[in-house]
C-alpha cells in the first residue's frame, strides 16, 4: 500500500493525470507478453519530462520502491512484470524526437518514442535505422535497447546494440549519468553504453538516446525459395553463409506456420510447401543483383522446387508483412503461445530445426517454428492451453528440452527476447555461476537496495 502522502507527493510532482492507483488502472499494467502470472503493482507513474522521471526514481528510492520501467509491454521474457506493490514507470509520455541530423547521421531520442515512427521519419530523410524487432509497430526505442532487440535484418545489420552511441540514464538515486556521445568514435571512460544495452532496467532508468544511421540502400530485391523438405530449407541457410553472401534478411517459415500465416493473412503464401525461406538482398544495385543470382542458383542447387521473386514494392511489401504476422496468426489458435527464442550458430540451424521437431514429437507438442534463420536465431513457438495442467508440464519440459539443445550446440538462451524472469534460472546454465556472482555484485554495487527491476535477469 502506497502511503497517502507518498502519493500526494508523486501527484504534485507529475500531476495527478500522470498517477495511477485504482485496481482497474494496476491490472493492465500487470502483465506483459510472457506467458507468466501477473502480479498487480501499488502505483503506475507517467512522467512527461525527464526531470519529473528523476523526481520519482529518487522518491521510490528513498521509499524502497521497488521500480519496473514499461515502454509498450511487448516484452517476452517477463523483463516488465512489476514487482508486487511496486512502481510501474512508464516512458511512452517522454517520446519526442529529438534531432535527426543528417550531416553526422545520428539520431536522438527519448526512450518512448515507437520504433517505426522513429524508422519512418529517418528514411524521410534519405537515412536507414536497420533494427527492426517483429514488434516495431508498438514497441519503444527505450525498451529496444534495455532488451538488446533485434530483428530480422540482424543477419546484414546486427541488433540495437550496434546502433546505439550514447545515452543518457538516471541512476538509483535519480542523478543523471552521461555515457557515449555523438561522434563516430568515442574512447572516453568506462563502457557504460554497453554495460546499460541489454540490462533489462536492472542498472538504470534510460532518459535519453543517441543512435547512430547510415545511408539507405539504394536497391533490394526480395524472393521466396519454397522447399519440400524441412532439412533443405535449413541446409539451404548454411550453404547461403557459407558462400559469404550476406542477405539483409534470412528468414524460415515450417509448413504448420505457413499454413496458419495463410489462413490468417491471405497474401498467397504456398500451403503445401514444407518450408519456405524469405530472403531479401540490399546495397548497390549491381551487387544486389549479382548476389541474389547466386541466392538463386544456390536455393535450387539446395533442392528448392520454386523461386518466386518480388515484383515490385507491394509484392515485396506483402510477402514481409506476412512473415511479421507469424506471432499473431499462430496465437489465434491456442489460448496460450509460449513464443521462444534460443540462437544456435548459423551452422547449427539443420541440426537445431531437426531437434526441434523431435522435441515436438516427444512431448506431444504443437510447435511452429519460423524465425532470423540467416543468424542462427529460430522461434519455435509453442501452442497450449495453460489451464490444462499435465500438458503444460510438458510444455515446461519442452522448454528445457529447447534450452539444452541450443547450448550443446554452443548456442544461447536468448538471441533478442532478454532474460527477464521467464529465462533467469536458465543464466547460470549458459554462463556459469561465477559469471552470475560476478553480475549480482555489480547490480549491488548499483543499486543496494535491489528496487530497480528486482529479480530479472540474474535473480535474487
């Protein structure tokens, strides 16, 4: 329970439009897309500036509050499940853009502004933000970097990670923090930058950023290499990157996912296939050319019984759109998707898609598996229903099966949907209990009282 003073104190602070306590108000802010049970907050506060974003981290500090920070709540690992009576921050009020220059190429934000309002005003401008989480339509740029997002151009561009130069983050006790800045190199003190991408809201509460684009690519071309056989679709992935050719985007659709994207989305996706690879080519036009050629060549060389290449830009359009519906159409389904996202090196993808559908079997399971194949980052997707108890302990089960598998492969437990709480008693299995000592002292140091985003990530 909230003190009435305390919250006489957050109203006069953020106004009282910008604080929420009643339980209809809590509920929606309880939960996030982890399939994971929500747990109801003591208050939701929305600052519109960021001084007022400081005034209430210093006040749940000096109250041991304990604080989630929540952009659009797309999160899948459970990274903005709030800690019980605790503090909901959310960031979608701080969401200005706040320069595009174009003579530096660089981009400053606040952390609520959407991902794709932030792509299109770039490429306005003739600039390219490649990060493109599946997501993108609602998710912030503040939650992209705290989860290290990625996407599925990550195989050509990489994750968020690589885009970020600086920022600007409020420690536990409200005081601000400056780490990066908005030159091309910047070799200035500790790496904060990195310590801050990924750290779920464990470390810091995210103010400001600095993100660095490049030009947009002149020319793409995009296919679809449609297979009869789930293993040459996979080998087809390796013996794309073993070629050295790099398309901006690789990715896998199985049939069961196919089918259900079909039925959902009508854009003519060919139902009878075992799998498909979406492929899409970007650069120079020349090159594009020459490498999608040899995409081509190599897909039928692979056993690939049709190529269908993208007319023009609604073509194109479509068949992307498609692939970016595969979450909502599979969810329709069942009550309950459990959405993974274990990352295997691109060599290991066959070996990884055949597990896949062992572990399917074994468990008596429905899973549709799709993804970033091109980065070795698969998504099966499991449907249940929860309530049903002994199916859901074979969910449970398929889980670890998934996990382990990825490991021994020399893979991790997380190519872009963050640890949170959903995946945090998995941490020590991939890095080894010194590495989780290591982190919780780090945090200690931070944060002492443990109120930032307790026990995501590594726990405790």
């Amino acid at each position: 329970m909230i003190p009435r003073t305390l919250l006489k104190e957050f109203q006069r602070i953020l106004g009282r439009e910008n604080v929420f306590h009643e339980k209809t108000d809590l509920l929606t802010y309880s939960y996030d897309a982890a399939v994971l049970e929500p747990v109801l907050p003591g208050l939701v506060l929305r600052p519109t500036t960021c001084e007022a974003l400081s005034s209430a981290i210093r006040l749940c500090n000096e109250n041991n509050l304990s604080m989630t920070v929540r952009g659009a709540g797309t999160n899948l690992s459970g990274g903005t499940v709030p800690a019980e009576d605790g503090v909901v921050l959310l960031t979608n009020a701080l969401n200005r853009i706040i320069e595009i220059n174009e003579e530096d190429m660089y981009g400053v934000v606040e952390p609520g502004v959407v991902t794709a309002r932030f792509a299109g005003a770039v490429e306005a401008k003739g600039l390219f933000y490649p990060p493109d989480p599946g997501s993108q339509a609602v998710s912030t740029l503040g939650g992209n970097v705290a989860e290290n997002a990625g996407g599925l151009r990550g195989l050509k561009y990489g994750v968020t990670l690589d885009y970020v130069m600086g920022l600007q983050f409020f420690d536990v006790n409200g005081e601000l923090v400056k780490t990066g800045s908005r030159t091309v190199k910047c070799a200035t003190g500790y790496n904060l930058t990195g310590l801050m991408v990924g750290s779920e809201g464990t470390l810091g509460v995210i103010g400001e950023i600095i993100l660095k684009l490049i030009p947009l690519p002149q020319h793409r071309r995009s296919m679809m290499a449609i297979f009869d056989e789930v293993s040459r679709a996979s080998e087809a992935v390796s013996g794309i990157i073993a070629q050295r050719i790099i398309p901006a985007t690789l990715e896998f659709m199985d049939n069961f996912t196919i089918r259900t994207v079909e039925d959902y989305s009508h854009v003519g996706l060919p139902i009878d296939a075992a799998a498909l690879l979406l492929i899409e080519m970007d650069g120079y036009p020349a090159q594009v050319e020459e490498d999608a050629e040899k995409v081509e060549s190599l897909c039928q060389q692979m056993g690939a019984t049709d190529i269908r290449v993208a007319k023009d830009a609604k073509e194109r359009d479509n068949i992307w759109e498609a692939r970016r519906m595969a979450l909502s159409a599979l969810a329709k389904l069942k009550p309950t998707v459990v959405l993974e996202d274990a990352t295997v090196p691109r060599s290991k993808i066959p070996e990884m898609v055949q597990a896949l559908q062992k572990i399917s079997r074994e468990f008596d399971l429905t899973i549709g598996t799709f993804g970033h194949a091109g980065d070795g980052n698969l998504h099966p997707t499991i449907l249940t229903d929860r309530r049903n108890r002994e199916e859901w302990k074979r969910v449970e089960a398929a889980i670890k099966a998934i996990f382990d598998k990825a490991l021994a492969l020399g893979g991790t437990l997380s190519g872009e949907h963050g640890i949170g709480l959903a995946k945090s008693r998995f941490l020590e299995k991939e890095t080894g209990r010194n590495t989780v000592l290591y982190s919780r002292r780090i945090k200690k140091a931070l944060d002492p009282k443990n109120i930032l985003n307790p026990g995501k990530v590594i726990g405790g």
